[in-house]
C-alpha cells in the first residue's frame, strides 16, 4: 500500500491518548499532526497503548494505519482507520452538507416522456409484427376462436415461467381483487376474441381502420360511466375520425358484416378493458395485473372454442393446415404468434400504467397507422381511393384530438402547480 504524502508525527504524553482531531486544511492535499488525548490506562491489551517513542501514522488512500518500530506493535496486526470522504458526508436527516452535491437522478427520472416514448415505440413495433404474423397464419388456418386460445395459452405459460424465476414477483390476490379483475378479463377475452374474427373475416387495414374508433368508445365510456367531463372541443375533434371510418367502411373492397361488426364489439369491449384495468392498478403494478387477467381470460375463452370450432378442427381443420405447411411450421408459427401477442399487450398494460386512458387511446389509434401501412404492403392488399382517403381523414383526426387533448392537460397542470404554489 502506497503512502500518500509524508508520515504523520504522532505526539503523546505517557498514557494519556486524546481522540483523533484532523485539521482538514492541512490533511488536504497534506498530511497533518495528529494528536491523541484519551486516557487508555483501563485498556492495557489495545494494541497501540502506550505508544513508545517513534511511533508513526500514516495516511495511505482511505485509511489511516498506525506503525512504530516497537516489537510488541510489529507483533499485532496494524491498526488501520477507515477515512470518510467528504463528498458522502450528510448530517442525521439525510440531507445535504453543504458544498456535497445530492446522487443525481436515474435515468428515468431525468427523462420521463423518453421512457413513455420508449413504450410507446415497442407496443407499436411488436404489435406489427403480430399482425402480420397473425394474418399469415388465417391464411392456411381460419379458426380465430382456437388461435384467441392459442395466443393466451402462450402467455399464459409465459407469466408462469417469469413468476417462477421471480422476474416478476408475484403478487398477492385476494377475492376483492379477484371479483375487480374477472370482468376486465372478460372484456379482454370478447375483445381479443372480436379481433380475431375480424382479422380472420377481412383484410388487417380495414380491421383496424374499424378500430380507430376506440377514442370515440373511450371517451364516451370516461364521460358516462366514469363521470369525466369531456370538452366540447374534443368531441368535437372525434368527428372526423368517425366520418374518416365510414368513408373507408363504404367501399373497403374486402368488406363484409362478420368483420364490421366484430371490429366494433373488439372496440367496446377493449374501451371498458382499458377504463376498468386503470382502476386494478391502484392495489397491484400493471405485469401482475396483465398476468392474471390473461389467465383468467384464458379460462373465459376455451368453452366457445370447443363448442364453436372443435368438431371442425378434429375432423378437417389441423390436418389441412399440417398438410399445407408442415407440423413444425404449424406449431412454430402458433408459438410466435402467441409471444409477440402476450409482449405487445404487456407493454401496452405498462404504458397504460404510465398514461391516463383517453391518452392510451389516441396511441392505441396511432399505431393502427404503422399497422395498416405495414399490411398494406406486406399483403398488397389494393384499396380504393375513397378508402385511402377516409383513413387518412380519420389519422388526422386523431392528430387533432391529441393536439387537443395535450393542450387541457397542460392547462390543468398550470393550473394545479400555481394552486400549489
């Protein structure tokens, strides 16, 4: 161990060893006197009582060691003081010392809407995927009742594994907490399940163009169920959405009813999933929360597809898809499918953790424009013009509606810091 500046002459009178004063302005950059006062006469075994003559301290890094060329000292293991650097100083309450800097903030915390943009940013991106993957595999395999079963089950022994390992921890349910989110479960069951007949019955952009719908839903539900008080302005921005929706509904050349009216239920469904889920999350963090709604929309979703698509399925439906892609294909492709469904949704739950439900919303329609671009040219799907035209009306409406929305939040937090203050 390096000595860092010149020995510290160490100054006694017989038995008597002060305690330790260190004189900061000469300890830095140099080393200092040190005197030692306190009476050690009732402590004969301590190693360094009485010091002979020519004893030494030194100061070497961050602690402070006693030698001497005494034999009974040379005999003990030195006596070493750990220093205490002044930058970690802080008095009893934790606070400050003057002249110490506070820990600078993590990362999140300096930077909050980065983190929420970060969410944002991977639902949208694993939620293409899905989609695309999803819709490939209606292709050879139309049962979206079984696939809905397939996608929870997938999850579902996801959220197991990661409770397992403690990546999360699991938390805690009681019967309360239970009866809160059976209905939200089942609200995800039917919306999921919607979806699925829609994507299964038409092309992936005129699906999701119905679902751009959803803040319409939203704000209606947030207004009359939940009691908010929704501005004029912003109803009034939800126009063109609705109006954008319809032109695209008229001559979608893939239309039929079965994914219309699917598409709408999947909206309704998921505005009150959304609503009722924000309230679950005051007594549990939004990982657990997704866990164990899809376990109990797992539960929801297996009698509708025995009943509905069982007979077909053992008679006809996976021999065909077995014989069209192979049985690795097959499987594989269910597994993938199922992931990227669970991922998505988990990180929408974690953003809705982050964000209010009408904010959730208008997010959940922005994506629908990387979605709807993306299936367009990964299928080639051919629209008509008055259907190019109707969604780029209702993206814009969108844009306003969140332009809008981002405005009275502002103003709300204004008006709530000069109240505060």
């Amino acid at each position: 161990m390096a000595s860092v500046g010149n020995p510290l002459q160490l100054q006694t009178h017989r038995s008597r060893l002060s305690s330790l004063y260190l004189s900061t302005a000469r300890l830095l950059p140099r080393a200092d006197s040190l005197r030692c006062r306190t009476r050690f006469s009732r402590f004969p075994s301590l190693p360094f009582s009485p010091l002979p003559e020519n004893r030494f301290a030194e100061l070497s890094g961050n602690v402070l060691r006693f030698s001497a060329p005494n034999p009974v000292l040379r005999r003990r293991r030195p006596v070493e003081f750990p220093v205490v650097s002044a930058t970690a100083a802080a008095d009893g309450d934790g606070h400050e010392i003057e002249g110490v800097a506070n820990p600078s903030k993590s990362f999140a915390e300096k930077y909050p809407a980065l983190i929420t943009g970060s969410f944002f940013f991977m639902w949208y991106f694993l939620n293409v995927i899905f989609n695309i993957l999803n819709k490939k595999v209606y292709n050879y395999f139309p049962y979206p009742y079984f696939v809905s079963v397939v996608h929870l089950l997938v999850g579902v022994v996801y959220c197991l594994v990661s409770w397992a390992v403690g990546l999360p921890k699991r938390a805690p349910i009681d019967k309360d907490l239970l009866a809160l989110l059976t209905p939200v479960a089942f609200c995800h069951a039917l919306g999921h399940v919607m979806s699925n007949v829609s994507f299964a019955a038409v092309a992936v952009s005129f699906t999701h163009t119905i679902k751009a719908l959803e803040p319409f839903f939203n704000a209606a539900a947030s207004q009359f169920i939940l009691g908010h008080q929704i501005p004029f302005s912003l109803w009034l921005s939800l126009a063109p959405v609705v109006i954008g929706v319809s032109m695209a509904s008229l001559t979608e050349l893939s239309f039929n009813w079965t994914g219309f009216i699917s598409a709408m239920i999947s909206n309704i469904a998921f505005t009150y999933r959304s609503i009722y889920s924000k309230k679950a999350m005051t007594g549990m963090d939004s990982t657990n929360v997704y866990a164990y709604i899809s376990i109990i929309a797992l539960l929801v979703c297996i009698p509708p597809a025995i009943i509905i698509e069982g007979p077909q399925l053992m008679q006809y439906g996976f021999a065909d898809a077995i014989a069209k892609v192979g049985l690795y294909k097959f499987i594989s492709d269910l597994f993938w499918i199922g992931m990227f469904y669970h991922l998505y949704n988990q990180i929408a739950t974690n953003t809705l953790e982050r964000v209010a439900p009408l904010t959730h919303a208008v997010g959940n329609v922005l994506k629908r424009v990387f979605v709807i671009g993306f299936s367009i040219v990964v299928f080639g799907n051919r629209i008509s013009k008055q259907t190019g035209i109707g969604t780029i009306i209702a993206i814009a409406g969108v844009a306003i509606y969140s332009l809008i929305k981002a405005n009275i939040e502002e103003e709300k937090r204004k008006a709530a810091a000069t109240t505060a203050s």
